[in-house]
C-alpha cells in the first residue's frame, strides 16, 4: 500500500512541476499531474505477477483501483475549487475550438 501511494504521489509531483518547467500553466500543468499520477490496475497486476504471487494477483487491483480513483477524485474537485493565481478558469461548459 506504501509503495502504490508513493507511486501515484511521486507521478503527481512529477507531473505538475515537469509542465511548470516547460512553461505550461498552473492549470495545464495539474491535468498533467493528475494523468501521469493516475497509474491503472494492470500495472499493480504486473508487478504482482513478477514478484511471484500468483496466489494474490486480484488484490493489488482491487486495493488500487478504488484508492486511486477516490484519491484523484478528491485532489482534481480541490483543485476544481481553487483556482490558480491570475489564471481564470474556462467557463463551465465551454470547450476551447482546436485549429
């Protein structure tokens, strides 16, 4: 359990100060950080199969799955309600035009 929340806080810390140091927004840079935080219950299965525990190779999905989903729920609606400084946030319901 330690070593999948010091996983998923280090992808986050990572995440948002490596789209700062490219000179990406506060706010580009927490979608960023949510994303590379975010890490899926295949890669929690993998590392259960090479350590050689078959027998609880359903545990470190069902263990992460929730956990992270409910941890990146919390950060991104804190986030949601906290804007950065001198950077509104895009209006509600409106999606930027890509050209």
């Amino acid at each position: 359990m330690a070593a999948m929340f010091l996983h998923m806080t280090v992808g986050v810390l990572l995440g948002y100060w490596g789209g700062r140091l490219f000179g990406l927004s506060r706010l580009n840079s927490r979608t960023i950080a949510i994303e590379v935080g975010m890490q899926n219950g295949g890669l929690a299965l993998g590392i259960a199969a090479q350590m050689g525990r078959i027998a609880t190779l359903g545990l470190a999905p069902a263990v992460n799955g929730p956990s992270m989903n409910t941890t990146f729920s919390l950060l991104a609606t804190w986030w949601g309600r906290h804007a950065p400084e001198n950077e509104p946030l895009p209006a509600p319901g409106l999606v930027p035009e890509v050209s």
